[in-house]
C-alpha cells in the first residue's frame, strides 16, 4: 500500500517535471529568435557580452629557499720573508784611521796638536791600500753631479771638521800607485808616503794663509825622464760636505791618463791603484802628518 502511493508520487513528481522542461525550452526558443535582426536600421546597442568575472588566479610564488650565504674565509697572506730580488751592496770596506795621531814629520814621533781639520778618520782605500772602485753609499749622494766613470773622485773623512780658514799651512793630499806596479813611479822609499808604493802622482788641496791660497787644488806628476816630481796644471775640483768633515777630489781620468803616460811612462790602471791619504800641516810644534792608511813600521 505504501509501495503503490510512493510510485504514483514518484510518477506524479516525474511528469510535472517533463511538463517545467517542455515549457523553458519553448520560451527559450522564441526568444533566442527575436534577437536575430541583421538589417535593422536603427543603432542597437551592444549586446552586453556576458563577461565572466574570473577571479585573479592567486599564483604562490614558493618561498626561494633561502641560500645561506657563505662565509668569506680570508687565508692568510704570509709575511714575505725573501727580500725582493735586488743585489745586495757589499759594505764599502774602508781604511779607517784613529784620532789624534799625527806624528812629527822629522821625528815621526807622535804629536799632540790642537788644531782642527787635519785628523783623518778615513779614506777611499782599503785597508791594504787599493783604490776603491765606489764610493760608500751615503757619501756618493753628496757627489752625484761628479760622474765616476769619467772622473777619479777621491775622498777622505776628518775626525773634526775643516775650519773655514786655516791658521797655517795645511795639505790635505793623496799619492797613488797608478799601475799597482813598484817598478814604476816615484821610487819606493823615495818620499814618507811611499814605502811600500811606486807612485807616479800626488794631488790634493792647499791652503798657506801666508800667501792668500785657501783650498787650492794642485798636483805632481812623477817625471820619468827628470826623475822628479813636477807640478802640473790640471782641472780638478774640490768640494766639501756640508758639514766640513768629508773632502772629496775629482779630477778627469783621461786626462790625468795622458799625462801619466806622456811623463811617467806609465799606463794607469785604476783598478790596480793603490794608494794613501795624508795630511801634512804646520803645528804647534812643528811639521806634522797624518796617515790613511797608516805607513808600515
Ligand atoms: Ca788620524
Ligand atoms: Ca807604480
């Protein structure tokens, strides 16, 4: 009983439903008719166009993982421990020589004198005599506008600095064994600064207050043929260090060559020249004179 009333509403409800559907279609049908006129002489407005709202689709950019950042690992520089490649300066070896000791040049006994600029502390030889090839390097800044390839630059250092004049006579010399050869030059023995050298020339500074000169450069040159030493004229200059103590010599190589071979037969060698500074003076007492290197005793 219960069975039968279901189905006839079941039934009921399915035929009322075909009869909706029937009924929207038809009206569906006139109507999508009535809205097609092509020629229509009046402007229609435009059919509003069914737009569908789309959302915005919400794209999730995923979170970039997040790299970490390295740490910089700075390695260490080691300190340079090699120095850069650059020659090493050997020390100029130098003859140094003690103060206060002048001797008497007679007596050659030693003299005490107070007079300043005639002690010498050092020279441009070694201590065996030979001529050095460079000067020490603090001292060739004072005479870097005295070219040593083309000139011979001599020096010597004073214990006390060099008053700007003199009280008396006063040589500041260098004798030199031009060719290193004994035979040759000034016989050995023949004068106090050359026992153990055959030197063919002798140039230095005088000064004699007496007769007006003042650091004069001159020289002698030793004649083979008259068995002599002579004065020759010769441009040599002289020049002081700022502060007096140093006194430095030059004088043209080439030149100064053709006289030692035109008078003393000799062809210099400058790398075989030995040599040695003095200064002969007029002290208290007397004649004095200091040596550089020292004299053999
Ligand atoms: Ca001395
Ligand atoms: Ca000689």
């Amino acid at each position: 009983m219960v069975n039968q009333r279901r189905q006839a509403l079941v039934f009921g409800l399915g035929v009322l439903g075909l009869a909706i559907l029937v009924g929207v279609g038809i009206a569906i049908g006139a109507g999508g008719s009535s809205l097609r006129r092509p020629f229509s002489a009046s402007p229609q407005a435009p059919l509003p166009t069914a737009t569908a709202t789309l959302s915005p689709t919400l794209t999730l950019t995923p979170e970039p993982t997040e790299t970490p950042i390295p740490t910089p690992t700075y390695t260490p520089v080691p300190p340079t421990l090699t120095p850069p490649n650059r020659p090493t300066l050997a020390p100029v070896a130098f003859a140094s020589d003690a103060s206060a000791d002048a001797v008497d040049f007679n007596a050659l006994v030693p003299l005490t004198t107070t007079l300043a600029g005639v002690d010498i502390q050092a020279a441009g030889f070694d201590e065996a005599g030979h001529l050095l090839a460079e000067l020490p390097e603090e001292l060739a800044a004072q005479v870097a506008d005295w070219a040593p390839a083309d000139n011979l630059i001599l020096w010597m250092r004073l214990h006390t600095a060099v008053p700007v004049e003199q009280a008396g006579i006063v040589y500041w010399l260098f004798a030199l064994d031009t060719d290193g050869d004994l035979e040759t030059g000034r016989p050995v023995g023949d004068g106090l600064i050359n026992p153990d050298m055959g030197a063919e020339v002798t140039l230095g500074v005088h000064s004699n207050p007496a007769t007006g000169l003042q650091f004069e450069p001159y020289m002698s040159i030793w004649d083979q043929a008259r068995a002599e030493s002579k004065r020759y004229e010769l441009t040599a200059e002289m020049k002081f260090s700022p502060e007096r103590e140093i006194l430095f010599l030059r004088v043209p190589k080439l030149k100064l060559g053709e006289l030692l071979s035109e008078l003393s037969n000799v062809e210099p060698e400058w790398e075989r020249t030995v040599g040695r500074a003095a200064i002969l003076f007029e002290a208290e007492n007397g004649l004095a004179v200091d040596f550089c290197p020292d004299i053999p005793e």
